[in-house]
C-alpha cells in the first residue's frame, strides 16, 4: 500500500473512532445530564482552572467552540470564570461543586465502558499499546507542517 493510501486509510478510521468516541461519550455522559462536550470541557479544568485558549489547544479544538461550551457551562452552574493572575482578559474556567458532582456521576459507567473495551482489545496491555500508537500518531502530526503551508492538524483536507 502506498503512503497516500495509508494516510486517507488511517485518516478515515481516526474519523470513524472518533465518532465511535462521541457517541460512546454521549450515551456516558447523558445520565448525568452533561453532553460530551460539556463532559470534555469540565475534565479538562478538573486538576486546575485553565483559560478557554488553553482548554482549546489541549482538546485539539477551536477556542470559539470551547468558549461557546463553557458559556453554557457557567449559565447552567456546572462552571465558573475565576481572574486570571497570568492575563487580565482570559479569565479561568473552573468547574463548581455541581460540575464536580456530575463528572463524578459518569465515573461509574465509565470505569465499566473502558474495563469492557480493554477487554475487548485483548487486555491492559494491548489497550496500552493502541493508546501509545496514537499518541505516537498526534505527535508525528503535530511536528509535519501541511502542503499550503498550514500545520498538519488544521483545515488542510487529508
């Protein structure tokens, strides 16, 4: 197989796994009344308060899409902007003891969903593995810039 097959080969099963991903998210997340891009967003700020640009850079996403998640987050009290010491304008999302709450309700059906799919893919081990080839993956893309100029993560089609 050539390269350029290769890459829209891997390209379309990253597509498919991620909207295996969402999928399996919004079934986990939905009991506690979360979405999946609410539930990302808030485990995103679970360790420590971040600015929206950051949550955007760690997640691979827009900041106007996590701006607009975390908008929702504070008007429905799962989250709240903090002063940012660092940057006056870009204040911190932190989650409040309800967004806490509601992440610690996915725990459960998510610690059940990753035993399931582990076992699936042959054990921790293996499990470890694919996660390390992806990871591999991301890194190899994040330091290849694009043709046109564009980094290899951007809108550049594949």
């Amino acid at each position: 197989m050539s390269a350029p097959e290769l890459l829209s080969g891997t390209a379309l099963a990253v597509f498919r796994l991620n909207g295996q991903f969402l999928s399996a998210a919004e079934r986990l997340a939905r009991p506690a009344g979360l979405t999946a891009a609410w539930w990302q967003v808030l485990g995103a700020v679970l360790r420590e308060p971040l600015p929206v640009a950051g949550i955007a850079r760690a997640m691979g996403v827009t900041r106007q899409s996590v701006q607009r998640v975390a908008d929702l987050l504070v008007e429905r009290g799962l989250a709240v902007y903090e002063p940012n010491p660092a940057h006056r304008r870009a204040k911190l999302l932190a989650p409040t003891e309800e967004g806490r709450a509601a992440v610690d309700r996915i725990t459960p059906g998510h610690a059940e969903f990753a035993a399931r799919l582990g076992e699936a893919l042959g054990g921790e081990e293996a499990f470890a593995e694919v996660r390390d080839a992806l990871e591999r993956l991301s890194k190899a893309l994040d330091g290849l810039e694009a043709p046109g100029g564009t980094d290899a993560a951007g809108p550049a089609g594949v």
